[in-house]
C-alpha cells in the first residue's frame, strides 16, 4: 500500500490549487513591499535632491564671492599701475577709490602705504593704519607679498571694532625697486551681505572658516541651519585658506504617518485600485520633477541669453567692438565688421542716404542718442532696428568713440500691426452695434420722407390726370415736385451718412474741420435724440483751426459719447433733457489742442464705476460689451490727444476729449486736391 506524502486538512486548499492562493497573497506581499519601500525611496531620493541642490546653489555662491573678489583684485591691481604710473595723484587718488568702494560695498578701506610701512593716504578719516600695530598674521601676509612681488591675502583677524577682517596687500613695484603696499581691507561681515544672495540666506546659514574650522563670521537671515544638508567650499584666495560652508535650514523629510493603517484601507478597496492609484501618483511625482526641472533650465537659458547688439566705433567712424548678438542679427562673424568704415554690410542700399547723412554727424561730434532705421541680414533681409549711441568715454573723461547697443524691433512692429488691425475690427464692430441699437429709429426716419415723397408724387398725378395739358397749374406742380425731390435728398443723405459711418476701411489722415465734422454728425445724433426727446446744442468756436485725423474714427467717438449721454437723460425730467456739444480751442495746453466737451445733465457717475470706467469688457449695461469707452480713448489716443470725464457742477457728466492742431508744415506737406 502507497501512503500518500500530503495529507488535505480540512479548508486548506489541496496542492492542485495552491497557485490559487499563493498569487494573491504574493501580490499582498509584494503591494506591501512596495508601501514600506516605495516611501522610503521617495524620502531618499528628496534627500538627495536637496543635497545636489545645495551643493549647485553653494558652487554657485562661491563663484560669485570669487568672482567679485577677482573683480577687486584686478581694479586694485590697475590702481596700483596708474599710481606707479603718476595718473593718480593727490584728489584723483581719493575719487579712483571712492569709485571703487561704491560699487564694491564689501571693500571698508583701502590705504596707501610707502615704502617705509608708513600710511600715505587712505579712504577714510579713520585710524591710521601702523605697520608695528599689525597683527602677526597681517605682517606676515605684508612681508610675503613684498617677497614674493605677488599679491596676497592675509588670515582674517578681529579688528577693534570687534567684526573680522580680511587684508589684501598689493605691493607696488617699479621694476625691481619696492615702492610700498595698497591695503584692501574687506570686512567678511560685508562678504556674506553683500555677495550671497538674499534667497539663497533665507534657506541656509552661510558660514565663512578658516583651515582649522574656526568660524569667522555667519549669515543666518533664515535662522540656524539643522545641520541635516550642509556642503563646504574653499574659496580659491592666494596666501589663505577660508571655506565657504552653507548649512540648510530645512529639515530631513518625514514619513506619512499611519501608513500601515491606510494600507489596509486601500488593500480593502481593492489590490488593483491601489496599485493603480499608486502608479498614478509616482507618474504625478516623476512630471512635477521633470517640470521643474525643465522650468530650471529654461532660467538659465533665459538669464544667459543676451539679445541686444552692441557696437563700437572710433572718431573716425571704424567699427572697434561688435558682440555675438549683432553678429547673429545682422547675419556676419565679427571679421567682416571690425575695422571696416563705411559703407557697412549691414547698410540697406534703399537708406544708404540717410545712413551718410547720419555718418556725417558722427564725425562732426553731433550723434542722434536715439532712432530708428532699417538694417539688412547677409542673406539681404530687411529688419527694423532701435538704435541707442552715446559717446565712448576713457578713464580721463576725454571721449575716444561712440557706442551704441541695437535692438531688433522686428518682432514689435509686428505686434504693432496685430493690435492695429484688432483695434480696427473692435471698432468696426462697435459701429455696427452702435447702428443696430438705433435701426428702429433708422427706419422711423427713413418712412417720414418716404411717405412725404409718395404723398407728393400722388398730389402731382392727380393734378395731371384731373387737368388738361393746357390747364395744369405748373406753379403747384413745381412746388410740389421740389418738395418731394427734397424729401429724397434728406433720405439719401441719411443712408449715406450711416453707409459712411458702418463703412470698413483702413484709418486715413486727412485735413478735417471741426465745425463741419459736428455738423454732418448731427442727423446721427438726432435719430436718437428724438426717440428721447432729447435737445441737442451745438456750439463750435469761429475759426477753428483744423485737425488731421480720420473723419469716421472721430464721428465714431463722438457718436458713443453722445449715445452715453442721451441714454444718462432718460430718468430725468424732460427740462433737463438737453445735450450740449462744444468745440473751442484749449489755450492752456502745451501744444495747440481743440477741445470738444460732450455734457448732459443727467444722472451721472459714481465713483466706484468711475474708477473703471476706461477699463476694457466693464459696461453697466446688462446688453453692453463694455468696449465703447475704451475704444473712444483709443482712438483719441492714437489722433495724439486725451480724454477725460468730469463732473457737471448742474447735474450729469462732462467728457471732454483733446486733438492737436494741425501745424501749418503737416498742412504744406499734404498733397494738393
């Protein structure tokens, strides 16, 4: 007899379906796994995220200290030539460094001192620097850069002020003969403050040590650092070691807390769910990360970028210094350039007039410190340029060329266009809506001289057919025909002013008098007044000069101001419902201005609506668009004028709207009709 190896207990599955159960709690296993490990890895990896970021943004604080610190370094080391050099004498020794101080904020003194260690001059009225008073640390530094005929940099030491200072010796040398020391003395207070930046001290605690760890000053604007993520830096200086060490203020990041009980939470929702939603969240994770990595490198991109050409020239006009970025706009390496006068490459042959006639100036010592002219690329494409030149000046003031930084406004000008043609279309747009409110009135208007004319035509056939020939009475005939040929002159001009007005056409300049622009507005304005038995006065000063403008842009806004202030009048007692349009000339501007106040009397502005009163897509009208105020200024803005709105002291609201006389060059230059 065989005896069986397995015996079946009773509910535990048999052998034949044991992979039954043991997938699902492998998967458990494994779903488990992954929720104590899956935040652990998170956790590690933030850590370490945080670490090279600290240690990028402590590489990059310490090659700005150094790279200022050079910055020092090479001016003072220049100062010491022109002083050995007998440019800086007396006061211009005084100007040179107070220069240098002002835009070096970390340096607090430079001194002077001779051969003999003996002080010449300093930049302050402080205590005079002695060579018996230094400290051992600063002697040695002193006697080591005379030695070595290098400058040199000595181990900070407390000064009596009771703040830590770093001396640079710069020895002077005429040859071989020792002609003393400049002595740059820097505060490392000032170091921190001055060269790390403000964002970079409000996550870390910045700390300035020598070789033996020692701490020589500290700048903890964010508070103390945890001492979790921390990263030290020597900073490269010649005859001392201090080391740049930042310790973050954050901390190390923390676990979700009862993440076994929300396990089991999910695991009871269902293990596919919770993988899923898991997966989900990781890819959400692995995005912000790679979002914020390409926002990063974007940053730099665009902090490294410079897309302004600048451009050097001589007395005579010869290129000296051009940039990549003219290379690159203009379209030829910097060989092709410097050193030629002209005609340049660049030079359009279309304004190779206007180029000389400029050119010209230069030489003369007359420069235009702004403008705007046409250059064209190497493969002759025309781009617009701005253009900015002032005189290039040497250390002693005396001028040795020109330079000029050149922009490519191509792009702007485009824009330009865009948003003309849109103001355009907004426009067209309003007097379309502006002719649709007043349609109904439109065709009340147009049935009166209609009816006159049919009524009149009637009147003379029946003459005609009751009479004879002979016996028609030619005076009532004639009257009756004028008549009626008056009232079709009265209903096509009313079709030709609105055909005018809805009429889609590119803005046009043209001589424009006032007087007659508010007479041939007046049948428009009408139409509406009638409808609210609104009285409309007109008052336009005599001799009135005239304006260049667009006749239908300008009947445009004065035909929104006047809708305004018909439909302000509607509450108010039929007395007060008078509309008074005035055009005079404003003698207290500046430049000549004609001012055309538009004044109702009705309920007028609150001064919560007035604040937003220009501001696009804001109407108090539940049908308006709120574009009508916006377009009238610009409109009146583009003409070169202004417009404004005020008070009534008798009740409603006055808008009043500037355009500049046209000057009698603009009249000359206009062709001849």
């Amino acid at each position: 007899m065989r005896v069986p190896l397995f015996f079946p207990l009773p509910g535990f599955p048999s052998r034949k379906h044991a992979w039954r159960w043991l997938l699902p709690v492998f998967l458990l296993l494994l779903f488990v796994f992954a929720l104590l490990w899956l935040p652990w890895q998170a956790q590690h990896m933030e850590s370490t995220e945080r670490q090279e970021q600290l240690i990028a943004d402590t590489l990059w604080v310490e090659q700005t200290v150094r790279f200022q610190l050079g910055r020092n370094e090479e001016s003072l080391r220049l100062v010491a030539s022109d002083m050995l050099a007998g440019y800086l004498e007396g006061r211009k020794w005084n100007d040179r460094l107070d220069a240098l101080l002002r835009n070096s904020r970390e340096l607090a003194r430079v001194t002077w001192l001779d051969a003999d260690g003996k002080q010449v001059n300093a930049t302050d009225d402080g205590t005079e620097l002695k060579l018996a008073e230094l400290p051992p640390a600063s002697r040695q530094a002193l006697d080591k850069a005379r030695a070595t005929r290098t400058p040199m940099y000595s181990q900070p030491v407390r000064s009596a002020s009771g703040g830590m200072t770093l001396d640079y010796y710069v020895p002077l040398l005429r040859g071989s003969e020792y002609r003393g020391t400049l002595v740059a003395t820097y505060s490392t207070a000032s170091i921190l403050d001055q060269l790390v930046p403000w964002w970079f001290a409000q996550d870390n605690e910045i700390l300035l040590t020598d070789s033996d760890d020692t701490v020589l000053d500290r700048r903890a604007s964010g508070g103390p650092g945890r001492g979790v993520y921390t990263h030290t830096r020597a900073l490269d200086l010649p005859g001392v070691a201090l080391n740049l060490r930042t310790n973050s203020i954050k901390s190390a990041p923390r676990l979700l807390p009862n993440l076994l009980v929300g396990s089991v939470i999910v695991l009871s929702l269902g293990l596919l769910w919770s993988l899923a939603a898991l997966w989900r969240d990781i890819n959400r994770r692995l995005a912000a990360e790679d979002a914020l990595r390409q926002q990063v490198s974007f940053r730099a991109a665009m902090e490294n970028s410079l897309v302004t050409g600048l451009r050097a020239r001589d007395l005579e006009g010869r290129v000296t210094y051009v940039n990549p970025a003219f290379c690159q706009m203009v379209g030829l390496p910097a060989s092709d350039i410097i050193g030629r006068l002209p005609p340049m490459p660049y030079w359009a042959p279309e304004a190779m007039n206007e180029y000389q006639d400029r050119f010209s100036r230069v030489l003369a010592g007359s420069v235009t410190p702004r403008f705007e002219t046409v250059f064209q690329r190497a493969d002759g494409e025309r781009f617009p340029v701005l253009v900015f030149e002032a005189p290039l000046l040497d250390d002693a003031g005396n001028q040795t060329g020109w330079m000029g930084s050149i922009l490519d406004v191509s792009d702007l000008r485009r824009a330009e266009n865009i948003n003309r043609q849109q103001q355009e279309k907004l426009q067209a747009s309003a007097r379309l809506a502006s002719m649709g409110e007043i349609a109904s009135t439109l065709a009340h208007e147009l049935n009166q001289p209609l009816a006159a004319i049919s009524s009149y035509a009637t009147g003379a056939l029946n003459m005609l057919e009751r009479s004879p020939a002979s016996g028609v009475d030619h005076g009532m005939l004639k009257s009756a025909l004028e008549k009626a040929s008056a009232q079709a002159q009265r209903a096509g001009q009313i079709i030709r002013s609105v055909h005018a007005f809805v009429r889609k056409r590119d803005p046009a300049r043209v001589p424009i008098d006032v007087g007659q622009l508010l007479d041939g507005l007046l049948p428009l304005v009408e139409l509406q007044a009638r409808q609210f038995f609104v009285a409309i006065q007109i008052n336009s000063a005599p001799g009135l000069p005239r304006v260049l403008g667009d006749g239908v842009m300008l009947e445009q806004v004065l035909l929104n101001l006047t809708r305004n202030a018909i439909e302000s009048m509607q509450t108010v007692q039929p007395a007060r419902r008078i509309l008074r349009i005035h055009a005079a000339l404003d003698r207290s501007a500046a430049t000549p201005m004609i001012a055309i106040s538009v004044i109702d009397q009705g309920h007028g502005i609150p001064d919560e609506v007035a604040e937003r009163l220009f501001s696009p897509f804001f109407s108090t009208k539940s049908e308006g668009m709120g574009m009508g105020l916006n377009i009238c200024r610009t409109v009146v803005e583009f003409h070169g004028g202004t417009l404004s709105h005020s008070h009534n002291p008798q009740g409603g609201t006055v808008f009043r709207f500037t355009l500049p006389v046209m000057t009698r060059a603009a009249d000359a230059a206009l062709p001849a009709p």
